[in-house]
C-alpha cells in the first residue's frame, strides 16, 4: 500500500466527521512500515451523535475490509475505531476519533521486529516470532504473504532481522512449496552477509530433504567455520 | 579427529588446562566491515554475552577431550525447549583468572544430573570485565577452540545419555522428548 492509498482512506474517513471537528495529530511514517494515522478533535452534544459518527465509521471499515473493492491481503488495513465517545457541553471540545491505516505486510514486519527486540532468537527456545509468522501464513489466502517473507529474509540492509526470521520459518514444517524453500536457501547462500548464509544453512538442516542437501553440496562457502558446518551437515543429510 | 565430533569442532589446543565453555553464536562475531577488522562487534556482546544479575554462566570443560565438550553440549542441549545445533566455545579459566574475573561455582540447570555441579558463574561483572570476557572469546576462536555440532548429533547424544540413565526423558522438555523419540 502506498501513502496515496493510505491518505485516500484517510479522506473518506474525514468526510463522515462532522465539520466542526479539527485535525489535532498526524503520524506518516515510513520506517519500512507504512502506516497514517490521524486524529480529530471535536464536540458532540448528544450521544446519538456519537453513536451515529460511530456506526459511519464501522461502515467505512467494513466496506474497506470486505466491500467489492476491498483488495488482497497485503493491502488490507486495520482502522482504529475509537471505543468510547465522550459527550462534551456546549463548546467544550473533548471528543477525539483516531485513525490509521496500516498495511498489513508491513504490521506483521513490524510485530517482528519488536519482538526481536525484546527477545533476540536463541537455539533451542521457542521464540514469540514463530507464531507470528505461522498465522500471518495461516491467516492469508495471499501467495503473495511467502513473496514478502521472503523479501525480508534476504534483506541484507537487516541482517539480523532477516537472519532471525529466517531462521524462524526454518521451524516451520516445511512452509510454501519445495521450490519456493530451494529457491530461498539458495538465494540466502548467496547473500555476503554471513549472519544470513549461517541462517541458510540452519534453515536446510532443519527442512532437510536431498534436494535441500544437493543446493548445500553446491555452495562454496569461503568462511571456514561455516563450510565445516554444512559439510556436517550434508553429512547428517545423507544419512 | 576424536569419534564422536564432527570435522567442524576443531580442538587446536595443546596445553594442559581448565576450560570453561559457553554458548555462542559465531556468526556475530564476525565484523562486518573490512575496517573494522580485530574489532568485536557490539551485537557480539549484547547478543551473546547477556548476562543476568551482572553474571554469565559456563560449563566446565576439563581439558577439553571431546568427552569434556560433549558433556558441556550435552548439558545445554537437555536444558532447552527444541532440539538444535549447539555452538560452543571454551575459554581457558587461567586467561579468566589473570583478568581478575570472578567466578563461583553454581549449580546448572540441566536434568544430566552428573553434570550439574559442572556449572560455573562468572559473576560482578562490569563494562570493563565483560570487554575482557569478549576479548577472551576472540581469542578461543582464534584458537580454534570452538565448536558447532549440528542437530542431528545433539540428539545422538541425548538419545544416549537417557539410555545411559544419566537422563530421564520426562526431565525433558515435551517437545525435546518428542524430538529425542521420534526414529
């Protein structure tokens, strides 16, 4: 989703606000997630009102969600419906509506980055990203869901990022087709940045598989620690 | 090569001596520039020196016989979640000793019950002393002494400590039993 979209969805909100209400906050982000966010602030006289600016703004999620020209999964948007509304006095402005959009690709990645931060990967213990992974590919109907994890495993400008979620689909059971996990050890094997090669390698051997052991076999890894590493593994992957 | 270690733990010590293994993820280790060549990467430290209560936790390796190291592997390995490749590396307790570090003897959380008393904390540690430690992890792996053992051959090894008895597969964790059980 680009931040056209995103400022699109943001005007059709703001027409259902009613016109004595200001824009207070704006966010436009674009750290590798794209999201805007805006609020207004206003006064209401009557909880009718608000249950009635309520109700609009429900309909606009729906339609955006699930109406005919509600597009893929990756573009789909979370919007913010404010839960409470609160009825001002007369000129008292007290009542806020936020909003953001959020493209759900770049939620899930930024999920995975805050939960790396808190928590690096370790062998051996089951890390938070797994799950998050495992029902972003459960969630989507969208091919497109394995193109983008993809992107941001082989993201050499965050490598440790890209390495951990690597790693993480490693402990999948076998995640999209077999030549999509060939292409993606491959593809990581070529990498320059070792942390992702590693990454590759420990992706293979939890995937196994001779066709995974003939793309290991074909690499010609310059670092020694990590040449004797596949070597091993190939090894275990030929037994 | 010593039965039982693969190609990829290479030993290349000589000298009678203690050592003291940890847990290690040598590709942080690696710089990642060519300018910053000897220098120790900062995700080196905070990544793989973590330490709780200002302490890091070590497992004695005697003289680091592959007996030595896979008794350190296998004392991780039946302490975690999932069965996966251990990466160890084993710093010499003297190098520890004229740092000043301090270290104490502190019972490991593993279920191998002949190796809890195997573990050792090195503990009041500071800016200072963790630079040390790091410093010293460089030179285990210029040393050669580091080791990687895949997956497969953790769970060689925790298959055999449970049939030696040194183990009870219900001290594992579930998915570890699972993993150790499946043919």
């Amino acid at each position: 989703m680009n931040v056209e979209s995103a400022e699109n969805i943001i005007q059709s909100a703001h027409d259902l606000i009613p016109a004595n209400f200001v824009p207070i906050a704006r966010s436009n982000e674009s750290k590798g997630v794209e999201f805007v966010s805006i609020s207004w602030m206003g006064s209401l006289s009557a909880s009718s009102e608000a249950a009635s600016l309520q109700g609009r703004l429900v309909n606009l999620w729906r339609d955006l969600h699930l109406g005919p020209t509600a597009t893929s999964w990756s573009d789909t948007l979370d919007v913010a419906i404010p839960s409470s509304f609160y009825v001002s006095g007369f000129g008292h402005r007290d009542t806020q509506v936020s909003l953001s959009t959020v493209n759900g690709q770049a939620q899930v990645l930024s999920h995975l980055r805050d939960v790396f931060e808190v928590e690096p990967l370790e062998d051996g213990i089951e890390h938070p990203a797994e799950e998050i992974i495992r029902q972003a590919l459960l969630d989507s109907v969208d091919s497109r869901v394995l193109k983008w994890l993809q992107e941001i495993a082989l993201d050499t400008a965050q490598p440790n990022l890209s390495a951990s979620v690597l790693r993480c689909l490693g402990r999948l059971v076998r995640p999209g087709t077999k030549s999509w996990r060939i292409g993606l050890i491959r593809s990581a094997l070529g990498k320059g940045d070792v942390e992702i090669r590693d990454a590759a390698v420990q992706t293979a051997e939890s995937w196994g598989g001779e066709a995974v052991r003939r793309v290991l076999a074909a690499h010609d890894e310059q670092l020694p620690w990590l040449r004797d590493y596949i070597r091993d593994v190939v090894e275990d992957l030929e037994k | 090569m010593a039965s039982g270690l693969h190609s990829g733990c290479r030993r290349g010590f000589g000298e009678v001596g203690m050592f003291l293994a940890r847990t290690v993820t040598r590709a942080k280790w690696i710089p990642k520039s060519e300018e910053a060549t000897g220098e120790i990467p900062a995700d080196a430290v905070t990544g793989d020196l973590r330490t709780r209560d200002n302490a890091l936790s070590f497992w004695q390796c005697g003289t680091g016989t592959t007996r030595d190291l896979e008794n350190a592997v296998l004392a991780v390995a039946a302490g975690r979640e999932r069965v996966d490749k251990v990466e160890i590396v084993w710093v010499d307790d003297q190098e520890l000793r004229a740092d000043a570090q301090a270290m104490v003897h502190t019972d490991g959380r593993t279920p191998v019950t002949d190796l809890v008393g195997l573990h050792v904390d090195v503990y009041h540690l500071n800016y200072v002393r963790l630079g040390q430690v790091a410093s010293r992890v460089v030179t285990a792996f210029d040393e050669g002494r580091y080791c990687r053992m895949t997956r497969a051959r953790v769970r060689e090894l925790l298959v055999l400590a449970v049939k030696e008895g040194r183990l009870k597969a219900d001290d594992l964790h579930w998915k570890v039993r699972d993993q150790i059980q499946q043919g």
